[in-house]
C-alpha cells in the first residue's frame, strides 16, 4: 500500500473503533484511536511477517501488547489484516466473544500473549527475542507495543535491562507516548522525562516520531532492523482520541465509550476526514 491508502485503512479501523465501542457499551477510546496510525503500519506498511491463513508460522514475527486496554485497535486491525471477519468486531466484550476487553491468546488468532496487567507485555517479549536470537537460524523479530502510563511500573525498566544487557537487537518496543492515563497526565501523576534518555541508559537505541505520520514509523521500523548492537525503542508521539474532535487531548476518555449521539458524531468527522473530503468536492 502506498502512503494515501495506509492513512485511509487508518481511518477505515478508526471508524470500526467506534462501531465496535457503542455496541459494547464499554471499552477504551482514546488509546485505541491514538494508536490507529502505527498499528496500520505495522500490519500494512511491511513492518510485521505473519500470515493470517497460518498464524503459528514458526518463521512469523512476534506481536506483544502491553496494553491490553487498546484492544479495539488491535481487533480491527488484525480483522482487516484478514485473522476473522470483520462482522466478529461487533461482539467486542460480549458473553461467549474471542475479543474479550483484553486480549487472551488461548481463543485469539494472531495473538502471541494474553494482556491486562499493565507493565508485563516487555518482560514477555524480552523472552520471546532472547529466544529467538538463540536459534541457529536468522532469528524472528519481536514487536511490543507499550503505553507512557506503564512505563511508571517497576517490571518495565527490569524487562528493559535484561534486553539491553543481552543485546537483543530482534527487539523493537512501539511506546504511545499520548501523555495521559486513567485518572490525568503522566507528567501530573508520576513524571517519565527525560523519557529517552533513561531508554538510552538502559542500552537501547532510541528513536522518537510523530505516531500520525505512517512514513515516519514505517521508517523508524526499518532503521531499527539495521540496529544489530541492541534493542530499539520508538517513542510515538500521539495524540489521544485522535480523529474525533471532542476525544482529543482529554484523559476523561481513556476508558469510556462513546454514547449513541457522540458515536454519530465521530463517525460522521471519520467519514469525512474532519471536513477534508467534503471540502474537496466542494
């Protein structure tokens, strides 16, 4: 795909969030939205080896999300990636569901871990890469995605050593950096900067971008496979609730759902892309 196809699959799984989260009447709604851009990339911008028709492909990459709460951005993703159908996203969080409101592993296509407790998803892909880099073959590539809030746990930065200290350079963190969590600000609540300073102390290679600009990530990716002396880290600079005006910016709407009225309202700003394509014909 090229760029232009990459940002209107982005919006494509924006709008299936939304759809997803007035039908369960529960769920996270800024992250998932935040986080579209770079799991488009990551899908379908030629950063991840997997293939849906084979999920346990042993020569597959390795996906790991840490934060389990975005899920409704992974389903979307991985149903448009081709894992199940995407009539299966309108069961998110409903009895008998494999989109459970975090992610389980056991029932899920394409997923490598189960997630929930926030801070765990770097030790178990530090595990995975380790192992990995001790195959006598070409080793699989490990990808974690983290939220900034976890990045407050004890658990992360132990994961993080252990990585540096062992090299592994088949490892790439994915951070979204939105600068929210439950109940506020990160830098209110327990302040991360100088962020990428303190991955650089733990012996990564760290690079920051905009988590909006899909070129910038897909780029990122690639310059971290050509990193063989460490682990990367791509700090993703986002903004929560993205594409949806009223969601913007606001920590209120890091684990609430939109309501029947304001879920026609994003939708309709989706579709539209915030006016772009109504003004284009205009």
């Amino acid at each position: 795909m090229n760029i232009e196809k990459l940002e209107e699959k982005a919006n494509d799984i924006r709008q299936d969030i939304i759809q997803m989260l007035v039908a369960a009447k529960s769920g996270h709604s800024a992250g998932p939205l935040g986080m579209a851009d770079v799991f488009t990339a990551l899908y379908f911008g030629g950063i991840l080896h997997y293939d849906p028709k084979n999920p346990a492909d042993p020569t597959r990459d390795r996906f790991v999300l840490s934060c389990g709460h975005i899920c409704p951005v992974w389903y979307a993703t991985l149903a448009h990636a081709g894992f199940f159908e995407l009539s299966e996203l309108a069961t998110l969080r409903k009895l008998g569901t494999r989109l459970h409101g975090h992610p389980h592993n056991e029932v899920l296509p394409g997923a490598e871990n189960s997630s929930g407790p926030l801070g765990q998803g770097l030790s178990q892909a530090a595990a995975m890469a380790y192992a990995g880099l001790n195959m006598k073959k070409e080793p699989w590539r490990v990808y974690c995605v983290m939220s900034d809030g976890e990045q407050q746990e004890g658990q992360t930065w132990e994961a993080a050593m252990f990585a540096g200290k062992n090299k592994l350079r088949n490892l790439t963190g994915f951070i979204d950096r939105n600068n929210i969590q439950i109940d506020g600000h990160t830098e209110d609540i327990m302040p991360l900067e100088p962020f990428a300073d303190k991955w650089r102390a733990f012996g990564w290679h760290v690079l920051e971008v905009d988590g909006h600009n899909i070129r910038e990530i897909i780029d990122a990716a690639n310059e971290a496979k050509a990193i063989y002396e460490k682990p990367t880290v791509i700090i993703c600079h986002t903004i929560p609730g993205k594409g949806v005006d009223f969601m913007e910016y606001r920590f209120e709407w890091h684990g609430k759902p939109p309501n029947d009225e304001e879920a026609k309202k994003a939708l309709q700003e989706l579709r539209t892309l915030g006016g772009k394509i109504r003004s284009e014909h205009q």
